[in-house]
C-alpha cells in the first residue's frame, strides 16, 4: 500500500508539473507572438536573410501535389523564402523516381527546385546530401537559414516571417508543433493529436524555452525535424547523424553538447498524425528506439572536460528516467487505478481522481482554450485520451523487441518511415 500511494503521489506531481509547463508556455507564446505584432505592424523584413525550406520526400507521391500546391499558394508569396524538395535513390533514379515525377509535374514556381540526392541511406543522409549541395552554392552562410520540414508539414507564414525579422543571428531555431487530425471522423486519430499537442506544450517548448532564457542546459532539448531551422555556417560544419532513425533528436542533442541555446519561434508547424493504431504504434516506436540507442553515440562524444560529461551524463540518465515512464508508467499507473477503485474508500481513490484531473481533463482543456476551439463532443476525446494513454507503452515494447532481434541477428533492424 505504502509503495502504490508513493507512485500515486509522484505520478500527481509530474502531471501537475506538465499542467503548469503548459501554462508557461501559452503564456510565453501569447506574449512573444503579441510584441511580434506591435514591433511589426509595417512590414520591416530584414532582406539580409534568406529561408531555404528543406522537404526531404521519399515514396510521398501520393500527397505531394497537395503539399506543393500549400507552399505555392500561401509560403512562396515571401520573396525571401525558396523551398527545396528532396528525393532519394532509394526511391529510385529520375527516371523510375514516382515521387520525382509527380512532383515535377506539379510545380510551377521557379522557386520550388527538385534536388535529387544519390544515397541510398536514410532521412539523415538524404538532408547532409542536399545541405552540402546547397551551401556549395551559397554566399555569406551565416545569413541563411536551411529549415527543415516533413512532406505533411503545413508551417504558420507567420513563422517564416518571425525569423527573416529577428535581428539576432541564432545557430538554430525551432518552431513548435500542433499536431492536427487530417480524418475528423476518426476519434483515435483525434485525441493522438490533442496527446501529442500536449507533449509540445508540456515538454518539449518548456525545455527549449528554459535553456534559451536562462542561457544554461538546464535539460537535453531535441529538436523536431520539422520545423528546425539551421543557420548555414553551423549546418556546413554539423552534419546530422546517419546511425539513428532519429536524426533530428540526435542534431539537438549535439547542439546541447557543445552549448548552443535554441531559439524558440512562438508560430507553430501544423502537422499530421496517423489515422490507425497501428501505424501510431510504428511511429511511437521508431521515435523510442531512435532516442533509446542514442546512448552508443553519447559514449563515443568527446567532450572538453569530464566534469563536463559528468554533467551531460546527469542530464542522459534524466532524459532515459522519462524514457521508463514511457513504457513502464501505463501499465503502473493501470494497475494503481484498478487497485483504487477496489480500495474505494481509500486516499488512493481521491488521488487517482486528482491525477485524472491533471493529466487528461485539465490539460485537454487548456489545448482546446489556446486553440480557440470548441469542445465538440468533448467525452469522446477524454474516453479516447484515456485509452491513447493507456496504450502508450505498446509502441516502446515493439521497439524493444525489433532491437532484441536485431541483437539476435533474427531479422533487420529497418523501421519504417513514419506514416503521413
């Protein structure tokens, strides 16, 4: 008993801790994106910049006319911005490449170009490809920014514009992300979006904000590889990684490492989530394998000092502490909820009501209040949060048991590419 009530108790404060982290972060982006609108009321681009918007595309035939015909119609009207589509040999050469040839049949803005890279390697290697091949072209680096977007990446105009008007020169900025469910009859699919907005909200935006104000890692911030923006000179002498599936993680890691604050943007890129479980459990568990092997790259960095390692160390062992609760913490907090039920007369009954509270109602809540939307059939969301929360853990366990059988030389470790 004395155990479940510590769990119980820790689990409130972490869910209260998220609560109060999205609060921060409303308010930091209500503030930022108001001072943004005052300084800018006449349009005072600094010309000095430049944006090449970087969409790495393999096997996205199917819905890449839809995503240039978006870069047309609402990005390319800033004169400022150029937007680079990137194919693969993996997908094949020009002539067998389907993506290729359906995106070159869609195009008409000479600012959108084709780049066709010759790796056959993953989402990594495809962007230093296209990253060098660029900058081979590029006067004065360190005024360009190369943004990085996914094919399903609908990023706020605004955004673009925050960065070409920001008189300071960051290394590297990163957008925030609202995840939006591109089937609305599909609940599942509805309150993974509310779920992953939340993490936006509740982790990730909080961290980089943190490290970027106070100007110390206070935590390892990821970036998001949609939605990062990497300015020329640092891209050309960091590359990404192309030992991991999770090639942008890796990137902000690094950036950590050798002290670079990410600079966060208050705009947001709006980006799709899949439609079905499974899928959603593939997506899950390439992002948890992605971050859980990182540990072969950590060991292998070298670092000015050992204090300093011994502090990046803290900080990994932090970061692999909320990877536990990842896979570990639903099937817990599953447990204590069946149990206090049993025990309804128990404290335990109370504290489960106020973690409920906290992790799903209040939160959700809060999303919706910040989105300005209406809580249209509210209690489907809850039900199906509740559901996407308990299910969590299922893609870390897959993830876990592909690197057990890769480790057996049972068959290859090859996650897919994420579902759009």
């Amino acid at each position: 008993m004395g155990i479940t009530l510590l769990i119980a108790a820790y689990a409130i404060l972490v869910s209260l801790r998220y609560f109060f982290n999205i609060i921060f972060t409303i308010i930091f982006i209500k503030k930022k994106t108001s001072d943004f609108k005052k300084e800018n009321v006449v349009r005072t681009v600094n010309s000095k910049k430049k944006l090449f918007l970087l969409i790495p595309v393999y096997k996205e035939a199917d819905i890449i006319s839809d995503t240039i015909k978006f870069y047309q119609n609402n990005i390319l009207k800033n004169t400022d911005v150029s937007v680079f589509l990137i194919t693969t040999n993996k997908e094949g050469i020009i002539s067998e490449n389907r993506t290729y040839i359906v995106a070159s049949n869609s195009i008409t803005n000479k600012r959108i170009k084709i780049l066709h890279t010759k790796t056959r390697l993953g989402k990594g290697a495809q962007l230093n490809e296209a990253i060098s091949i660029i900058l081979k072209k590029t006067r004065d680096m360190e005024k360009v920014y190369l943004g990085i977007f996914d094919v399903d990446s609908r990023p706020s105009d605004s955004g673009l514009d925050y960065i070409l008007r920001d008189k300071s020169n960051p290394e590297l900025y990163q957008m925030g992300v609202l995840y939006y469910n591109n089937n609305p009859k599909n609940v599942l699919a509805n309150a993974n979006a509310i779920f992953q907005t939340r993490w936006t909200f509740c982790y990730e935006f909080p961290i980089i904000i943190s490290n970027y104000t106070q100007r110390k890692i206070v935590n390892l911030a990821y970036c998001l590889g949609h939605g990062l923006f990497i300015r020329g000179d640092y891209a050309f002498h960091n590359k990404f990684s192309i030992s991991t599936q999770t090639e942008d993680l890796a990137f902000g890691y690094y950036a950590s490492f050798n002290n670079i604050f990410v600079k966060p943007v208050p705009f947001f890129d709006y980006c799709s989530v899949p439609n079905n479980l499974k899928d959603n459990i593939k997506q899950s568990a390439r992002w948890f394998a992605g971050e859980l092997v990182f540990y072969q790259e950590f060991i292998k960095t070298n670092f000015k000092s050992r204090l300093i390692k011994m502090y990046f160390c803290l900080l990994m062992i932090k970061r692999y502490f909320i990877l536990m609760h990842w896979i570990m913490g639903p099937p817990i907090y599953l447990f204590i909820v069946f149990y206090s039920f049993y025990m309804a007369k128990n404290l335990m009954f109370y504290l489960i009501g106020l973690f409920v509270l906290t992790y799903i109602i209040f939160p959700y809540l809060l999303i919706k209040f910040f989105l300005r939307s209406k809580c249209k059939r509210w209690y489907n969301d809850l039900t199906w949060l509740m559901i996407k929360s308990a299910i969590n853990w299922i893609g870390p366990g897959y993830a876990i048991y592909r690197l057990l059988i890769q480790k057996m030389k049972i068959k290859r470790y090859d996650f897919f590419k994420t579902p759009k």
